[in-house]
C-alpha cells in the first residue's frame, strides 16, 4: 500500500513496514490510510516479521531479506508481533535496535483530559530511554546449579549518546528541564558512569535545568506527581518499566508510540502488544501505532503532514470518539470499532483541537544528530583477580584452601557470597550458595602483577579441585580502582 506524492509537494520518502501479527495488520492498515489521507509523501516496501518467520525456524523472526529493506529505506513502521512462548525464540525487538544501532528509545507520555481518564491532567513526560546496553545484551550464564548470572554493560559512549540526545531533544521542542534516573548508590561503577556523564553533559547545556533521582524515589515522584518532570533520561531496564508506567500514568499504554533513533536507522512502533485475542473484531485502538507514525513523519521532515494527522487524532479524541479501551459513559460520545476510528480522524484532516493544545511541527526539519566526545584512553593496570568457585563447603574451609595457593605475588584478600564478605571475618548469620568470588591481590596495595601470575594462581587452584567457573581481571584505570571495593577493603 502506497501513500502517494501530492502534486508539487516533493519525493515520496521510502519507509519498511511491517504488518506484525495479532491486532497488528489491523492497526497498521488503520495507519496507512490516514497517512495516505493526510498526503504524508510516501514509498511502502512492505516485510514479514515476528510469528510466521519464527514459525519457519528462523530465531530471530526477521528474514535476511527484511534486513536489506530496512539498511536501503532506513525507516521503520512496525506493528506489534507475537513472540513464540518457549526458550530458543529471540527478542525481535532487541535484535532490530542492537543491530541497527538505535540507541535512543523515545516516549512521549502526555495527558489527554478530560477525554482520556487520568489522576494527572497536566502530565506532559518524556521518556528518553537508552536502548542498546544495561541488562539487554542477555548475557547470562548459570554457574552453579545455585546461581545464574547475567551481565549489567554500560559504557561512557553509549551513555553520552542517550543523554546528549536527551538534551538535544529538550532543545529542540522548548522543554525546561532534563532529569536523570539511576541507582548508583548501590551500582557505583555501571550506573555510576550513567550519572557521571550525564553531569558532564549537563554543563553544556546551561540553558537547560538538569537533575538526578535515585530511581526509586524517582519512580514514586513521577506515579505521584509527573507534572514535576519533562525529559527523563534513563538506563535500558529503567527506562523500559518506567515508561509503560508513565504511558498508563497518563491515561493509557494502548495510547504510546515511541521511537527508536539510529545515527542511520529509525525504528517507529506502538509500545503495546499484539493483543491476539481482539484480533479479528474490529476492535483495537490504532492510537498507539498512529502516533509512532507522527514521530516518523517528524524525523522524515514531513512536519506538516505530522501536524495534519497529530491535530486530526486529537480532534477525534476531544469530540469523544473512543474505542472500546478508552470509553468512558461520562466523556465519550460514541464507542466505535477500529475501522470507524480511522474514518473519523480522516474526516477530521485540517481541523485543530479545541480544548486540548494543537500541535506543530518544522515542514522540513532535519533528525537530530549527536556526536560522542573522543576521550583520552587512561593508563590500565591489572592488580588482581576474582577468581570464582563452586563450592558447598563452609566459607573458612574454602579460605583455608586458598590460602595455600596465595603465591608469586598474589595473595587473598577475601571472598564474598553474593557480594557479601564472608571471609576472613565472617558471621554465621550470613546465608551463602554455591557461588563464592575469591578475590586476590599484591600483599602490596596498589602494585601490577601480571597476567602470567594470575595464570600461574589458576593453575595452582585447579590442581587443588577449585578450578575457577569465571574470572574478572582487576585493573586501576590512572591509578583508581576499576571494581567495586569489598567490605574491609
């Protein structure tokens, strides 16, 4: 299905859209004639994705071919799919923005009142997501029959991507202020970088407030009082909980649509699922997919056409035409099926609002584009290792043992349970597993040792029935440790 050019009014720009599955076709058939409709200029190459690719045993629910429409148009619509319950089926939508890069996640979350019931009528959030890292890679591991593992990454470039491009945002639409969710105050290396640069940042944009929440109380403040915040940047796990929770906050997740920017790829969805079980009826809101279609008209520099549907949807909204998600006896007008929707928003091309704010948008505006800093490369120093084992016995057994392999400049330090030091030094009280971080280290604080004495210390642990499950170097980074620091230490 194609939107086509109108006389005079430039190219029509390619995009890929996927169909997806459930209410999927549905919503996204509702999209495309509004866009078409509205004389969005558009090219549709059109791709299968999600339970019919899985259902072939491709893993990934995409097929290569789907790969060479979205690196040739660069742009994505996509409907929600249905993921396959069981192991072996990949996230469809964490492949897309790994491998495409697209690293900045954004969800607008706003109030629609009265039409759309909320307990927040001025809410009017933000969410700036970061997509790519946090817990996402789904490196897991399990390493004793006790304990599974799975690795938290956050890097400064990755982090000075989501959050410049926050503050770029901010600028752009004439926001007041940028707010910054971790938890650093336990995770003081991973989420400590988040927070670091994000204060480095900050300074670069003066004409911008910028602040940080521990994101727990940063999560009560905003279920409590969103008017208090604008844009809110976050880690990956963060920011995917919290923005379905802004999203229903402000009257309904089958209202959201985000988008996923690239430095090359755009990726534009609803944040709802498939729904399969409204599939078929003539019932689902395209609300969410449509206006993730506005944000792609946004970044295609078809501001205009953005503007023409955005207005049309609220005008629909604001006369009470309600789908069956967001009917209300007191407000709404009519209670209509997805087909009746999208006519009434197509009826309503070239009308503004009233009572809810009207909305614009640059004809012409280029996407926003953020560059990372180069950073000097600081002088590494490995000074140990943690070397963990599986083991059933007591804490003061196992130290005994190592402490016959300290030699040739390593010696124990300690070991933790879980992250807590349970030797030397230990109480009874502490409960441990199977999984214990035997962490060794110069006698000298401070001083390099090499990797062929941490070899040496490996070896000496295996001949002793305590080979090592998983090791992590520990290095200074221009003299500052590069680890958490246990108890004691």
């Amino acid at each position: 299905m194609d939107a086509k050019s109108q006389p005079g009014a430039g190219p029509s720009t390619p995009i890929t859209v996927a169909y997806g599955d459930g209410i999927g076709p549905e919503i996204m058939e509702a999209t495309l004639r509004i866009l078409q409709a509205s004389g969005a200029r558009l090219a549709v190459e059109t791709i299968q994705i999600g339970r019919a690719v899985y259902e072939r045993g491709i893993s990934s629910g995409i097929e290569p071919s789907a790969w060479e429409s979205l690196r040739r148009t660069r742009v994505f619509l996509k409907a929600p799919i249905t993921t396959p319950q069981g192991g072996g089926f990949k996230s469809l939508n964490v492949t897309v923005r790994k491998t495409l890069g697209l690293f900045a996640n954004i969800r607008p979350c706003l109030s629609y009142a009265p039409f759309v019931a909320t307990q927040h009528p001025g809410m009017n959030v933000v969410i700036v997501r970061e997509n790519e890292e946090d817990v996402y890679g789904a490196i897991e591991h399990r390493q004793t029959p006790d304990v599974m593992q799975c690795l938290k990454l956050i890097t400064e470039p990755g982090s000075e991507r989501v959050i410049r491009y926050a503050f770029e945002y901010a600028r752009r639409y004439g926001r007041r202020k940028v707010t910054c969710f971790t938890k650093d105050n336990i995770m003081k290396l991973t989420d400590g970088t988040f927070h670091r640069i994000f204060e480095e940042v900050a300074k670069e944009y003066p004409d911008l407030q910028s602040e940080h929440w521990i994101v727990d109380i940063g999560a009560a403040k905003l279920a409590d009082s969103p008017e208090q915040f604008d844009v809110i940047v976050m880690p990956n796990l963060y920011g995917d909980i919290l923005s379905d929770v802004a999203a229903e906050i402000a009257g309904s997740v089958g209202l959201g649509g985000s988008a996923n920017i690239g430095s090359q790829v755009a990726m534009f969805e609803a944040i709802h699922g498939s729904a399969p079980r409204r599939a078929g009826q003539d019932l689902a809101n395209p609300s969410g997919l449509l206006l993730a279609a506005v944000q792609m008209l946004v970044h295609i520099g078809q501001g205009d056409a953005a503007a023409r549907v955005h207005n049309a949807w609220l005008k629909t909204i604001e006369d009470g035409i309600h789908t069956y998600d967001i009917y209300d006896p007191a407000v709404s007008k009519a209670k209509v099926g997805t087909r009746e929707f999208t006519d009434a928003v197509i009826a309503r091309l070239g009308q503004r609002p009233q009572v809810l704010t009207p909305v614009a948008y640059p004809a012409h505006d280029a996407p926003i584009a953020v560059a990372v800093k180069e950073r000097r490369r600081p002088v590494k120093e490995l000074v140990g290792v943690d070397a963990f084992v599986d083991w059933t016995g007591t804490a003061e057994a196992l130290g005994q043992r190592l402490e016959h392999l300290s030699a040739e400049g390593l010696r124990l330090v300690m070991i933790t349970n879980r992250g807590t030091k349970v030797y030397p030094g230990g109480v009874p009280e502490t409960f441990c597993v199977d999984h214990w971080r035997c962490r060794f280290q110069s006698p000298v604080e401070g001083t390099p040792v090499t990797h062929q004495q941490v070899i040496a210390l490996l070896a000496r642990m295996v001949d002793a029935g305590l080979p090592a499950i998983k090791t992590e170097g520990l290095f200074t980074f221009d003299g500052q440790p590069g680890f958490s620091l246990g108890q004691g230490q």
